[in-house]
C-alpha cells in the first residue's frame, strides 16, 4: 500500500510525540509531599539514585532515613540538622542511619514515635534505577518552651574510636538535674551506661561536672566494640537531663548493663511526659573503626 508523503509526515509526527510522552511518564520521579493522616500521622514517599556504590540494603534505609526527615521538617516547619548523618558524609560511609533519625531535630520541633512502612521498590525512572521507600509516621513533641536557664554540656573523649578503645563522657549542668545517659548502638537497640545496676547515682549538681563511668566504683571503663562482622559502625551517646524538682523523681531503667535492649518508643514516652522546660538533650555521635 502507498503512502503520500504528508501522511508518511504525519506518522512520524505522531509517533514522536507518542514516544516522547511515554518517555516523559517514565521519567516522571515519585511526588514527595507530605500528606496529613490526622492524629499526627504523617505519610510521605522517598527516593535514592542505586548506583555501583551502594548496596540496596543502603538504598533503603536512605530513602527511609529522607522520609522521616522531610516528615520532620514539615511538622516542625523548619529545616533540621542532623549530627548523626554529618559524620557520616565526613567520614564517607555508608550506614544503616534509620534509628538516628528519630533524634535530628529539637525535642520542641517533633520527634518521631512510630512509623511503619507502607511500600518500597526498585524502579526505574528513565534510565536510572531507583529506590522508592513510602511510609506513615506519627510525631510528638513537648508542650512549652525551653528554659533558656537550663543548660547542658556534654562531650566525648573522642569522636573516631579504634575497636577496644575507651570512652569517656563528661557532663556538666547550669541547673540541678538528673543524668541519663543512652548509647545508641549501630542495630538500633539502646544501653543505658547511667543509671544502671552498677553505677545508681545520677543526680548532677548546679555547675558540677560529671565524668560517665565515674573514676571509682564497680564499672571504671567503658570500651567501644564493633558489632560481630563489621569493620566500621556509627554509633551515638544520647544525654537526657531532666530538671530535679519536688514533682520529678529519679528514675531507673530495670534494666542489666550489656545484655538487654530497649525499645526507642519507650524511651521516647519516657521524655514525653515532660514539659519542654524541665528537659534538655545533647546528641554526641561518633564512629568506631576496625585496627
């Protein structure tokens, strides 16, 4: 059959334009706004580029990792820093940060309580393959405002640990206070170094200092190690001061120092309870690394 050549054109013509568009769908990248459940549930969808260097395991929790912070930042309505990422592009690894996001912003901005993964998948999108995380999250904050009176310092012998090496905490206050210091580990379980079974006394004076483990007792070292089969992990120190008044008690996590785990959410309950007046948090990450 013959063909003039002003259809043949149109043919082209058409046909261009039907590639073109299909190209466009296929470029188009997943909408990452935030959608309002209600009762605090937020739902938001992520993505990462998967290239060469990274695994898919960290694709995922990349794109897990964006998703609650970009939940964060829409909840609070302002931009976060994240200490526990930062050290991580410092020192060029690539980690499962998931449980650090939880702590990124201010506990006055909006904590994450519960999230819960609705899909994720490798997909393409044009010709780079991606992976595309969307999940709900609800968020909580204290109620008030800080007392710009109430001040916490806190601060690690180290920020870049051999395996085996000692760690040291040292703490001061501006107001009397109790302490609780929470090493958050790389699979995201939480140790409680103070207070425990061995070291009780977690009450910090007005413009004392603290040294975590103390110089004398029953436990005088704490050492970093690696997780079983790893070279590197990143790990963070949380300093929970609660203001000692006639209302607040000390309180103790039933807890065995180096063989329990705690869940995040109950340690997030636990602030909760308070006004944002009688609470300050000082985030100290860090990285240990193989001999």
């Amino acid at each position: 059959m013959l063909i003039n050549r002003k259809t043949f054109i149109q043919f082209i013509c058409f046909f261009i334009m039907i590639a073109s568009f299909c190209n466009g769908q296929s470029a188009q990248l997943p909408d990452e706004s935030i959608v309002n459940l209600g009762d605090n549930w937020f739902r938001t969808t992520a993505w990462v580029t998967i290239h060469d260097d990274l695994t898919i395991a960290e694709a995922r929790q990349q794109a897990t990792t964006k998703a609650l912070k970009n939940i964060i930042e829409y909840y609070s309505g302002t931009e976060i820093n994240s200490t526990s990422l930062s050290i991580v592009a410092e020192t060029n690894m690539n980690m499962d940060m998931d449980h650090f996001s939880r702590f990124t912003s201010s506990m006055s901005r909006g904590m994450i309580l519960e999230k819960e993964i609705i899909a994720e998948n490798r997909k393409f999108y044009g010709e780079d393959l991606f992976f595309v995380v969307t999940l709900k999250a609800k968020l909580g904050k204290l109620e008030g405002s800080s007392d710009p009176f109430f001040k916490i310092n806190a601060s690690l012998n180290r920020q870049r640990f051999q395996n085996g090496d000692e760690m040291i905490i040292q703490i001061n206050s501006s107001k009397d206070c109790y302490i609780y210091v929470l090493n958050i580990l790389s699979d995201g379980t939480v140790t409680a170094l103070l207070p425990n079974q061995y070291i009780e006394n977690n009450f910090l004076g007005k413009g004392q200092s603290l040294r975590v483990p103390p110089k004398e007792g029953s436990i005088t070292k704490f050492r970093v190690g690696l997780p079983e089969g790893t070279s590197h992990a990143a790990e963070m120190i949380l300093v929970l001061a609660i203001k000692a008044t006639d209302s607040n008690e000390q309180k103790t996590f039933d807890l065995n120092l180096g063989n329990y785990q705690m869940a995040l959410k109950e340690l997030m309950e636990f602030v909760m309870g308070f006004p944002r007046d009688q609470v300050e948090q000082v985030n100290l990450p860090y990285v240990i690394e193989g001999n």
